[in-house]
C-alpha cells in the first residue's frame, strides 16, 4: 500500500474524513462521516453487483471496532476482494482520539491464517505516521452500509475462519469427559447492557439447560473472558452443575486459541458476544440468545448459516431445542 505524502498529496477520500470529523462526540462523528461521504465508487447497486461491474483498483479497510465486529465485518472484504481488481487491504490497529480507540493487532494473526490463499484480500497493522495514500477507504463499521439489503446467503461461506487443528484436539481431548458433549456457555458481555445479558445468577431458563437429562449428556464449558468465579460458584449451588473455565485461554488476547477452543466445542449457547461471532465464521452450530432489538450484525440473512436465533433471551426455547438435537444425532 503506498504511504500518503503532506499537503495536496494525501488521498481524497482520507481529506474528506478528517474535515467532517473536527468536532462532535464519536457517535456524532460517525454518523457525520457517514452521511457526508457518501462513497460513491463503492455504489451497492443490485444490478451492478448481479453484473459483476467491478470495483475501484484498490481499497483499504480501517479495522475501527471491537473484536467481534470485526470477525463478522471480514467477510464483506472477501466479497469486496471478489470485485476489486487491486484487492483489498484489512487495516487492523488503526487508532485517533474518538474515532478508533482499540489496537486489534491481535486479529491479524488469525485473519492472515485464514485467508492466506486469497491473493485478492490483505492483512496487516498500520505502520508508523502512516496515512493513507490513492487508495479509496472505508472503515469496518459502514460495511453494511452496502450490503444491508442483499441477502448474504449468495456470498456466504460456512466456515471461513477455520481453526487450528492441533489445539483444537489438544483441548477437546481436555474437555471430553465420559463421552459427553461439550457445550461451551457464553452468558454476559463487558459492560452489557440490561436486557441483553442472560446472567447465571438472574435471567430465567438456566434449570432448564441444566436440567437432569441434558446434564447426563453434557460437559459444559465457560467461553467467558473476565472474572467468572462468582458465576461458575452460583452455578455450583444453585444448578449443581460445574462449568469449566479454562484460564489458559483468552479470547481477548489470543482469538486463535479462542477459536480453537470453541471449534473443540459440539455446541455453543451465548448470547451476541465475541465468542458468538467466532461460532458463526467456524461453522458452529450456535444457539445464540438475542434481545428484543439485536445489533444490526444478526439481521444478515444467511450471513451465519450454522447459528440458530432465539429472541427474548429465551433460554427455555434454546433448552428444548437442545433435547432435538440431542435426539437426533
């Protein structure tokens, strides 16, 4: 990618950034930047798309958002790579004051591993004093800006993040035990909201997943990151089920290993979290618990075929599907 010079050499799309991000809190600037670039070399017209008009020579994708924004967000550069005669370019660590506040340098690793028979698709961290030079440039979050209406079934790949094998039977071989199934558990998510965790401790349906015939089937595995303690020991009393929490692996500081440890998994159960998005690029059946108005990332028919919705947080339907899965495999 070439590096941007100062003054009337820096590319326009970049220009055209930073003059409508000068005042204004960050949802204000995004939203500014949204409306006032309009990125019209990257026209989502359906019958340009159905005719295969090609994109611009190159683009650059700004990785702005967390970790499972950006797992969902990378399919759309693989379609994008399809239609780009230059190909397309995953800027992972991009930071500035309110407009990227996290390093996810940590991805590149896992998205470099995955795609690297992709001649047409790119990964890498932003060197640096950067700027962008005659690419056009788009950041993660305005993906669905484009493909909102297309029904992603057409471009959908069932697993494009596979993970590694070796770790993944390393840590299925730690979690089998007796021949049960594993089922990992996602439950809460850093700073959730009401209405959009399913906690341990209060959300109703958990006796239900953790009732007498699914236990005697089920090795239940904790996909959580942060400080669980309080929640496994509350499972203890009050379910009397014992959920296991590997503390060797970080989904935040290694989503390799993570990945690895979900696809050791038979089944997840979580609600709209990092682990969730993981499930969906792996190809893993998921039972995803989702809130009255979920994010815009689950309303992309066919955009995770393995991943079933259950609406309300509804733990009891999740249970009873469970039983059907169970009975049929």
């Amino acid at each position: 990618m070439a590096g941007g010079k100062d003054g009337d050499d820096m590319a326009g799309p970049y220009r055209q950034y930073l003059d409508s991000e000068l005042t204004g809190t960050r949802p204000r600037k995004r939203q500014k930047r949204v409306k006032q670039n309009e990125f019209n070399w990257l026209n989502q017209d359906s019958k340009d798309w159905e005719s295969g008009k090609p994109l611009p020579s190159r683009i650059v994708v700004i990785g702005e958002d967390g970790l499972g924004d950006e797992i969902f967000y990378v399919r759309f550069d693989l379609a994008l790579a399809e239609q780009c005669k230059g190909g397309v370019t995953w800027i992972a660590n991009w930071k500035e004051p309110d407009v990227s506040e996290n390093d996810y340098s940590r991805l590149l690793p896992l998205f470099q591993n995955s795609f690297h028979d992709c001649q047409d698709l790119h990964f890498r961290s932003l060197h640096e004093n950067e700027i962008p030079g005659n690419e056009e440039l788009i950041f993660s979050n305005e993906h669905h800006k484009y493909f909102r209406k297309d029904d992603w079934t057409h471009h959908s790949q069932l697993n494009y993040l596979p993970a590694s094998s070796a770790p993944t039977e390393q840590l299925r071989g730690r979690y089998r035990k007796d021949g049960k199934k594993i089922v990992g558990l996602a439950w809460k998510s850093e700073g959730g909201k009401p209405g959009k965790d399913a906690s341990l401790k209060s959300h109703p349906g958990w006796e239900n997943i953790f009732a007498e015939d699914i236990k005697d089937r089920c090795s239940f595995l904790s996909l959580q990151y942060g400080d669980t303690q309080d929640d496994l020991n509350y499972a203890r009393y009050r379910y009397g089920v014992e959920i296991y929490q590997d503390r060797e692996v970080d989904i935040v500081n290694d989503p390799e290993l993570a990945a690895a440890q979900i696809n050791a998994c038979d089944l997840i159960i979580s609600i709209s979290t990092t682990a969730a998005h993981l499930a969906g690029a792996l190809g893993k059946r998921t039972l995803l618990l989702l809130p009255e108005n979920p994010m815009v990332h689950w309303k992309f028919p066919g955009a995770y075929p393995a991943i079933e919705n259950f609406e309300n947080l509804s733990l009891d339907k999740a249970a009873l599907r469970l039983r059907e899965i169970f009975e049929n495999t």
